[in-house]
C-alpha cells in the first residue's frame, strides 16, 4: 500500500473537475440519505455532538458516514492511491488513466473562436424560432379543422 498519487501532475484538470462533480453528488446523496432518516430517535436519550451541541441522530450519522466513505472513494479513484486491494487499485489506476487520456484529448481539440460561437448560436436561435413558429401554425390549423368538424 503506498500513498503516492499515480501518474502525478497528468491529467489534473480532469481529475479536480471529476472529484468536483462527484463530491457534489455525494453532498446531495448525504443531505437526501439525512432527510430518509430524519424520523428516526437519538442514539440515546440526550445525545448530543460535542462542540456543536446538536442532537445525535440517526440520520445525522449515516449522512456524514456516507459522505466520509464516498469522499475516500473519490479520493482513492481520483488520485490512484493504492489501498491493497488489487481490484479496487487497479480498476482507480484505469479510471485515473482514463481521465488523463481525456484531457489530453480534450487538449487537441480544435475550440471556435468567438465570431464562430456567434454565429453558430445565431443560426441556432433562428431555427428554433422558425421550428417552433411552424409548429404552432399546424396546431393552429388542426386544431380549428377539429373544432369545424365538432371533434373538439
């Protein structure tokens, strides 16, 4: 088991943005796995958080366990980490080879310059309107055909 991150200083945009997001996700998984459990009692009678002074409760525990369990596996897949399970490490050093091979993809993409992104946004908006224009006129049309013919 070594605590060395795999492949460091490579692919470390990708890697930030996916512990970004998947910590986001572990937050609301947290906060939903509280509000499940919010109906259940204290551990016992007058438990309380020291410091914080909170009750203790069910809910309140399993949130942050998940949350602390969620965070070790964002770490482990995020930076390669060897834990000293040989699945688990190798399928975190393929997930971290993943996110390295993305970004350097990402980084051989040929981006638009603004004038482009304009333009492009403008025929965009332009057939959405027409799209959508045209698609109103035949739900008006039908719809006064059927109410000629009593069907509305």
């Amino acid at each position: 088991m070594t605590f060395q991150i795999y492949r460091k200083g490579v692919g470390v945009y990708a890697r930030g943005a996916v512990a970004g997001l998947f910590g986001l996700a572990s937050i609301f998984a947290a906060y939903s796995l509280y509000g499940a459990l919010i109906d259940l009692p204290e551990f016992y009678a007058g438990a309380r958080v020291p410091l914080l002074g909170i009750r203790l409760t069910w809910g309140g525990v399993g949130a942050c366990s998940l949350f602390v369990l969620c965070g070790v596996f964002i770490c482990v897949f995020t930076t390669g980490f060897e834990v000293g399970l040989k699945g688990l490490d190798n399928k975190s050093k393929k997930a971290v080879e993943f996110f390295i091979e993305t970004q350097a993809e990402l980084q051989k993409v040929s981006w638009p310059t603004r004038s482009e992104l304009v333009g492009s946004t403008i025929v965009v908006v332009v057939c959405l309107v027409v799209l959508g224009v045209y698609v109103f006129f035949v739900d008006w049309v039908v719809s006064t055909f059927m109410k000629a013919i009593d069907i509305l």
